[in-house]
C-alpha cells in the first residue's frame, strides 16, 4: 500500500514535530543541493527551528553574497512598485483635475449659449453679461480691423491701376505725337513724284522741241528740195505744146 496524504495542520504531539521537522529538514536541505547543482542556480535556505536553531544552506557558501543580491533586488523591485502606484496616483488625480476642468468648461460653452440659466443666480448672470459684452466688442475690434485692412488694400490696388492707366495714355499720347509728325507714305510719293514730274516734263519738252526743229528742218529741207526739183506748172504746158 502507497502512503497516504498526510493532512496539512500543526502536528500537536511534540515528539512527532521534532521528528518530522528533522526530516523534512534534511529533505528541504538535499533539494536544495540538487536544483543548485542541476540547474546552475544560486540558492540560499534559512531555517529556524522552534527553538530558535538556525539551519541554512548556500550555493558555495555565499550566504552574504546570495542576501545582498536579494536585498538589492528587494529593494528595487520595492522603489519600482513605489513609483508605480505614485504614478498611478498622480496619473489619476491628474485625470479627475482634467475631467473636472472638461466639465467646467462645457458648462461655461452652455451658458455663453444661452442655455441651462435657471441654476445661475443674478451675481453670475451679470458676470456672465459682462464677459459676454467683452466678446462682443473683441470680435467687432477684430471685425473693423479687417475692414481696414481691406479697404487699404483696395486703395493701394486702386493707386496702382491709376498709374497704369496714366501710364497707358502717356505713351498713347506720345505715339499720336510720332504719327502726327511722321508724313504719309503717299503723300511722300506725292510730293517726290511732283517735284520730278516738272524735271521729266521739262527733259521731254526741250528733246521734243529738238525733234520737232529738227523734223522741220527736215521737213523744209525736203520741201525746198522738192521745190526746187519740180518744175512749174507753165513750164509744164509750155513743154508739152
């Protein structure tokens, strides 16, 4: 037959407590040994007898070593767990300020809308008129502000198209000038044909004047010519009876 569980309570006869306490003693101490050697590990066992023994057991004897370590560690892990909830703390009072501030202000938002009055009584509702009244002439400061600048920059964009134009009609002005001053092409062709109409009419005349004296002193010649080679007509009949 296997050993039954043995039920986990204060063993009340003082012998079998010592006895177990032995054992299990060396049992704890030997298990130690092994997970130490198996496992490479860094163990340290304390245990006090209920007479006050001490019994302990350390990975190559460096109890000192193994419980600095753990103090060390101890007290990181304490600091980490510290800061941790004082974050947490601090993240949460933060968190009702802002939630507290969320709520201040939409319920400001309501009011300046005009809406959920009837909880204010006459000294908040004249605050509120007032800050109201602040806004109202903020924004029409703003509102005259911008009108001004746009009405000046209509002005300058206004200053600018008047030079221009002016700009324009000056050098329209100057170019009617050129054109006033500038003859015609055909009045130009006029005025050269004119002026050698006269040269070539003169030329012409003075060679026809030369052809007709010419031609007339031909023209005479041959009729003196022929004058003198024909015979008068007396002559004529005179011969022929």
């Amino acid at each position: 037959m296997g050993r039954g569980r043995v039920q986990l309570k204060r063993i009340e006869n003082k012998i079998n407590r010592q006895v177990t306490f032995s054992k299990r003693r060396s049992g704890l101490l030997k298990k130690a040994h092994e997970i130490s050697v198996l496992c490479d590990a860094e163990v340290s066992l304390i245990v006090f007898s209920t007479k006050g023994k001490l019994c302990e057991y350390a990975t190559d004897s460096c109890m000192e070593r193994i419980l600095e370590r753990y103090e060390r560690y101890s007290y990181a892990e304490r600091q980490l767990v510290a800061t941790d909830i004082e974050t947490q703390g601090s993240w949460n009072l933060e968190h009702a300020k802002l939630q507290a501030r969320i709520e201040v202000l939409q319920k400001n938002e309501r009011h300046y809308m005009g809406e959920d009055l009837d909880s204010l009584n006459l000294k908040e509702l004249h605050n509120l008129e007032h800050q109201l009244d602040l806004a109202l002439k903020h924004v029409r400061s703003r509102k005259s502000q911008l009108m001004f600048e746009s009405i000046s920059q209509l002005q300058r964009k206004d200053k600018n198209l008047q030079e221009h134009n002016n700009s324009l009609v000056k050098q329209a002005k100057d170019k009617e000038k050129e054109i006033d001053q500038t003859p015609p092409v055909e009045q130009q062709n006029d005025e050269s044909s004119s002026i050698a109409l006269p040269q070539q009419l003169h030329s012409v005349n003075l060679g026809d004047a030369c052809q007709a004296v010419e031609d007339g002193e031909v023209e005479e010649t041959a009729q003196h010519h022929q004058t003198s080679t024909t015979m008068p007509a007396w002559m004529l009949s005179h011969i022929k009876g």
